[in-house]
C-alpha cells in the first residue's frame, strides 16, 4: 500500500472520441492533468490533410500541454514523464503499449478503462465484438496496468446493460461517459485507500482482433441474426459494407423480419413502402432501413429505393469476390 495519501499529479494518455470524456471529467475535478499524451496528426481526406486527434483537440481547449511522440517509449517522452513524477497515469484508448519504465513510474500505477467485462474482450474491439456476438450486457472495468495487454488487476467494474436499439455509436458513446464516472470514483478510493485490486483469472480471458477492411464485408450466406449483429456492431463508423450495381454501400440499420427467405441469399425480396428494402439472408429476411451508397449521405433504405428503383430479384454481393 502507498503512503501516499492524496493525487495531484496526472498524466493523460488517449487518442479517441472514445477517450475525450475521461479527459473533460478529469479536468472539472483536483485531478486536471499536468500533460496529455497522444497519437501524431494523421493525413485525411483526398487532400490528406493532417488532423489532429479528438484528445489533441479537447486537451488544447482546456489549455493542457500536449505531446504526440511517434513511440511512447522515445527518451525524451519518458524525460518529460520522470520530471512530472506523476502520481497516476490514465490511459484509454491510447493505441499503443506502455513500457516498464513508464508503468513502473507513478505512485498510485498506471490505470486503463477497459470497455468490457474484464477478462472477457481483452484486446483492441471489445465493444464492436460484444455487439457481433449479440450479447445481452457488457460494461468497463478499471485495471491497473501490467506489461500483459488489459491483463492487469480489476479495481472496479460497473456492469451495463445492451439495448435492443444499441449499435456501435450510441454504446461506445454510453460506456465512454460511464467509464469517466468510474474513473473518478475510483481515483477517490485509491486516496482513501477503500479499493482492493483483484487479479483476473486469465482461463477465463477471451480476446478480440484490431478490424481489418476484410472484416467489413457482409457475407449474405450468413443467418439474419448474425448480419443484423454485424451491422449494429459496425454503425456508424466505420459502417458494415456490401456491394450494389457494382458500388459500394455501407449498412448501417437493419430490422430482422420473422419470415423465411424466399430467394438466393443477397437478392432483393421486396420493398416495402417508407420502411426499406428486403434482402434474403441465408434463413430469413432483413429489412435495410438506412443506407449509405459510395459518395453519398446517409438516407433511410426507403429514400435510396425511390431514386434508385429496386427491382425484386436484384442483388446485393457479399465480401471480397464484389471489390474491385
């Protein structure tokens, strides 16, 4: 147990939307970071224009200084670190691995919100992989950080229920401000000393991959429940693709219909009027309520079909064989 008593010196390591509320509720508490550390500006759009993170941006609003070191583990990163001498490091996030001399620096430990339950979804997607398994609840849980990825001992957990209508967006944007909240109490505890970490059981450790443009595709052959899931757990961003009239298009809602499938997976079985356009999965049918074809803005399946003019019969493709 530390003798130290209370937290004044913070450090921030995130990248993503995902991250921001964390560092927003940190700095309206005695926990303000002294400095926040984050992914470099990346190139986007066809201009490839360099744009600074979520976290970048957030940090320079509140006035915190910001580095954007290439690796975290550069010497003058840890220079900086050791001339802080943080009493805790936060992480979410980040996309990137600390290294001992970092982990082994502040005196409360280096704590990560983890958005699942811990140790289920270890790894880079737990919440777009809850989503495609069709789970019931997932929730955050607050570790202390070891060398092993999201392996470290559970300080605290909130368990959080998957609505029906969630889909990647609305729970990433739920478990984010949740994780904030657990974040700040848990820091509390830590300074009272209330919290008694608790080693994860790695037997019961399952892990999720980093989503390549591969894992994107829909694949018409499978069964409704698993596109629909598919869909939910891709939308918005990056959205769940599929190919029409030789374009691309992304998904991005779905209603699973109680009926069989009457034609070729992929094809279209019906519109119907203001709701969208039926497709045949490989054993029922689903209903694509909101679309958004290449080049396009988003629209409901209903508005695409009245300027495109869907034929029954017609197809939508699934995975790799469509791309060109």
């Amino acid at each position: 147990m530390t003798n130290i008593s209370s937290i004044n010196k913070t450090v921030f390591i995130g990248t993503p939307d995902f991250s921001v509320p964390t560092l927003l509720k940190l700095s309206e508490t005695n926990y303000k970071p002294l400095l926040v550390i984050t992914q470099p500006d990346k190139p986007q759009g066809r201009k490839l224009k360099l744009v600074p993170t979520p976290v970048k941006q957030t940090a320079e609003q509140l006035g915190i200084k910001v580095i954007q070191p290439e690796k975290i583990k550069e010497e003058d990163v840890i220079r900086k670190l050791i001339e802080i001498n943080p009493d805790v490091i936060i992480t979410v996030a980040y996309g990137g691995f600390l290294t001992k001399k970092i982990l082994d620096l502040p005196s409360f430990g280096c704590l990560n919100i983890h958005p699942s339950l811990l140790p289920k979804y270890r790894g880079a997607t737990p919440i777009n992989h809850a989503l495609f398994e069709g789970e019931k609840e997932t929730g955050v849980t607050i570790t202390k950080m070891t060398l092993k990825m999201d392996s470290g001992p559970i300080l605290q957990q909130k368990i959080v229920t998957i609505e029906k209508e969630d889909n990647y967006s609305s729970l990433s944007a739920k478990l984010a401000e949740i994780g904030a909240d657990e974040l700040i109490d848990v820091l509390q505890k830590l300074e009272k000393h209330e919290i008694i970490a608790i080693p994860q059981n790695d037997e019961e450790a399952t892990y999720c991959y980093k989503l390549q443009k591969d894992d994107l595709y829909l694949d018409w052959n499978e069964k409704a429940t698993d596109i629909h899931n598919k869909i939910r757990g891709l939308a918005e961003e990056p959205g769940a693709m599929t190919t029409f009239r030789g374009n691309k298009m992304k998904i991005l809602a779905t209603k699973i219909l109680q009926e069989r499938a009457d034609l070729l997976p992929g094809k279209v079985s019906a519109i119907l009027k203001n709701e969208g356009i039926v497709v045949c999965c490989r054993d029922q049918k689903i209903l694509l309520t909101k679309v958004q074809p290449a080049g396009k803005r988003i629209m409901s399946g209903f508005e695409y079909h009245i300027g495109a003019r869907i034929e029954i019969g017609e197809n939508f493709v699934s995975g790799i064989r469509d791309r060109s």
